[in-house]
C-alpha cells in the first residue's frame, strides 16, 4: 500500500470517537459487559462488507456462526453492516475500543482495513474470513486468519457442470466472478480444472463483475455466458451473482450457488459450492472463549476439515454422475489428484 493511503486510513482511527457509519445489529442493548456465574461474558463484534447480512451467503454465513455462538456458548454479540469501504476502519475500531473480546471482518475487502486496526489495537483479539495473515502489510500477531480451500470444492462443481454440459451435448460452462482476489479464483480455477478433467477439451469460460452487490450486473454477464452457449452457470459473485442465477433460472439452464447451500432458490439450481464460514467464526469464537486462540496463525479449512463440500446436488442428476463427483472428492481427500491450480487462467 502506498505510505499516503496508509496515512489516511490510520488519519481515519481518529474519527472513530464519532461513531461509526455502519448500521448495528445488536442481540442485546448497550455495550456494558455482563457477569455470568462462571465470570465475564464474552463480547463478540462481526463487521460485514459491503454485502451486508441479506447475501445469502457469505455475510449471512458468518453471521449464522456468530449466533450459534451466542446461542452454544452464552456470549453477547453485536454486528455493524458496512455501507462501504470507508466504514471498515471505524467500525472495526469501534468494538476495539469498546472492549470486546474478539472483532472478526468478514472478506478480503477488509483485508487493509483489519491490518490498520489490529495494529493499533494490538492488545485485542481479531480474526478475518478469506485472509492470510501474510497478506496484511504488519502481519498483525493478535489476527487469525480464516482460510478455506475453494479449489477443491471449486474442482467438484466443475467436474459436476461438466458432465451435466455432456450429457446436454454442450461443451460449454461458465463462471462469474466478483472481484479478483484469492478467494474468488481459488473457486473459478478449481471449476475449471474440475470441468478439464471431467470432459477435456471443454470451454469453462469465467468473467468478472467487478463487483459483489449489483445483481443487475452479474445477471447481464450470465445472459451473455448463455446466448454464447454456456449450459451451466456458476456464480462467485455473493449478492452480485444471484443476478446470475436468476439468469440462469430465466433461460432454463443450471446455476450453481456459492458459499451456501442455495439451492432454497429453486430447482434451477444444479448444486452449492459450500463453504463453511459460519464453522469457521464459531471455532474461533469458542477458542477465545476456551483460551486458545492463537494470534499471528491461520486456520485452514479444506475437505478434509469440512470446511468445504458441495450443497445439495438437484435429484435430476443421474446417480452415475453423484457417484463420479464422490469419487473425486474421496481422491482429493486422499491427496491422490495432487496440487489442484488456484489460479485462473
């Protein structure tokens, strides 16, 4: 990051006494600690991105793990929904500030944001969801990051896509991204090199919205993948890419869903590549309740750990292709198909 924008970011945490811009979604009113009989009551604040809770997906994920724990281990919780960009600083710095116990950004959007605030706060507790504690320019020793290997559940959508687009006499799928960043092409070249070894030689065709909130968008791009001949679309982009399977869903071929299971949406919808963010934030809330978390780390979630795996896959499919995609995912497991690629091409 160039030392101006590090400047004005950190400029930012001066403003945060003001309050913060994003909206709160409190389980319980004030910020004043409270006492159970076994001691002090954990506090725990979640900052979405610009997403918001009503993505059903990844926010929405977080926030479902966020509750478990409120409900499963007695801790308070607050959330602030991020309008922008601008509100990840102050609203991460507030819950620092009012002493709670652990602060998880959810996105890699938050990624410079998280990197200022932990620094200045480095007697508190945070975690962030699709970030590496090397991606953050201090490397902050009080974060953990929360990873999870979208390749490999990226690599069974597209070996399922694949062998739907055969059996359809199509040798064309598709994706669409938000925007570029490691979580998002962890996913796509995973789909692509799932789709390759399923069929080779078939187009797996990807293309970036830019963008993670505008549904109008990723549904334009997904009608333009189908008029060029895409039979399966599947969408990386949270609430962007339900505009994609809406398109899907209008042109009557697959959709595949994206960090949840949603396939709640409709029958259009071939499969989820899931992912367990809602897993992830309840282990490292327990583990600061258990007094293990473990700052300056990162928790990797893959299939193995099931942090990942696909959603319901539509009772349309033939067995013969449900068994095909559990083969893959037990070699994987085993480590039998070596080094899936992270990167798109």
């Amino acid at each position: 990051m160039k030392k101006t924008a590090w400047i004005a970011m950190v400029a930012l945490l001066a403003l945060v006494a003001a309050g913060c811009g994003g909206s709160s979604k409190s389980s319980s009113s004030g910020a004043t600690e409270t006492e159970t009989s076994a001691g002090k009551t954990l506090k725990i604040g979640l900052v979405t991105d610009t997403g918001q809770l009503n993505d059903r997906g990844f926010n929405h994920l977080a926030y479902v793990g966020l509750k478990r724990a409120e409900q499963k281990l007695g801790v308070k919780v607050d959330v602030y929904e991020s309008n922008s960009n601008a509100e990840y600083i102050p609203n991460l710095s507030r819950f620092a500030q009012l002493g709670y116990d652990l602060v998880i950004g959810v996105g890699y959007t938050e990624t410079q944001a998280m990197d200022v605030v932990a620094t200045k706060f480095p007697d508190k507790k945070f975690a962030i969801v699709d970030v590496a504690n090397a991606d953050m320019k201090h490397h902050p020793k009080n974060v953990v990051g929360l990873l999870f290997k979208e390749q490999e559940v990226g690599y069974l959508a597209g070996y399922l896509a694949a062998l739907e687009a055969k059996r359809q006499g199509a040798s064309f799928v598709s994706s669409v991204g938000g925007q570029k960043q490691p979580p998002v092409d962890r996913f796509i070249a995973g789909y692509q090199a799932g789709a390759q070894k399923a069929v080779p030689g078939i187009t797996a065709r990807n293309t970036y919205s830019n963008n993670f909130d505008d549904q109008a968008k990723c549904k334009e791009i997904a009608l333009n993948q189908i008029a060029a001949g895409s039979v399966v679309v599947f969408q990386v982009a949270g609430g962007c890419g339900l505009g994609a399977l809406d398109a899907a869903k209008e042109k009557g071929v697959w959709g595949i869903g994206v960090d949840a299971d949603q396939s709640f949406l409709g029958p259009h919808i071939l499969t989820s590549a899931t992912k367990g963010v809602d897993t992830a934030v309840f282990d490292t809330i327990k583990a600061v309740q258990d007094g293990t978390f473990k700052g300056g780390t990162d928790d990797v979630f893959g299939l193995a750990q099931h942090g990942v795996g696909l959603g319901k896959i539509s009772p349309k499919v033939p067995q013969s292709e449900v068994d095909a995609v559990q083969k893959i995912r037990d070699e994987i497991v085993a480590g039998k198909l070596g080094q899936i690629p992270t990167i798109v091409k």
